[in-house]
C-alpha cells in the first residue's frame, strides 16, 4: 500500500556550518519531524519537487508524508511551522503551505 502525500512544505535547509552536513540530500529520503504541538519526532518522507537532490542553505518546495496516527495529522494546518531531522541532527526548518490528504482532519 502507499501512502499519499499529507501536505505540501517549504523547506530550508541549514547550512553546512549548522548542520555540519555537506553533501547534498535525495529526492525521496526519510526525515524525523518535530512539531511545536508534540515532544515527539514524527518520522515521513520528503518528496521534493522539480528538483532531485538539495543542498545545505537551499530553499525547496516538498510533499511530506508522516508516519503517524490521524490525531496527529488531525493537527497540521497551513502555516504551521516544524523543525527537520536526519537522525538526531536538525538539517532544516519547515512551513506548511497546503494540504493535499485531507482525509484524516476531523471536523
């Protein structure tokens, strides 16, 4: 089975100094998440698009699909701002720009 994309992103990768990261990210690699309304990394994947592969300091548009229960997706919303990881290095920062699986949010 796979999973539709949850929502559209941009993302800002840190910079080299930062992240301490130099080489360049994959289209389609897995990140944990941190949202401002858990303790917990969510984990997902990044789908970026019009690009392959980014690097530190680059700003990209992705679609994002977490890992996760419907009560957490029930609390994303555009414009809700979230930090990145790869293991337990923040890599970036993110802002939710649109909603693309509504299926889990709850009236």
């Amino acid at each position: 089975m796979e999973n539709k994309p949850h929502f559209v992103a941009l993302l800002t990768y840190s910079s080299e100094i930062k992240s301490g990261k130099s080489t360049p990210f994959s289209n389609g690699s897995r990140a944990g998440f941190l949202f401002d309304f858990q303790n917990k990394i969510v984990f997902g994947s990044k789908n970026f698009l019009e690009i392959d592969l980014v690097y530190p300091n680059d700003i990209v548009k992705s679609e994002i699909t977490l890992y996760t229960d419907w009560k957490t997706l029930n609390k994303i919303y555009i414009g809700l701002d979230f930090d990145f990881y790869e293991g337990n290095i923040l890599i970036g920062s993110g802002i939710v720009v649109d909603l693309l699986n509504t299926d889990f949010i709850t009236e």
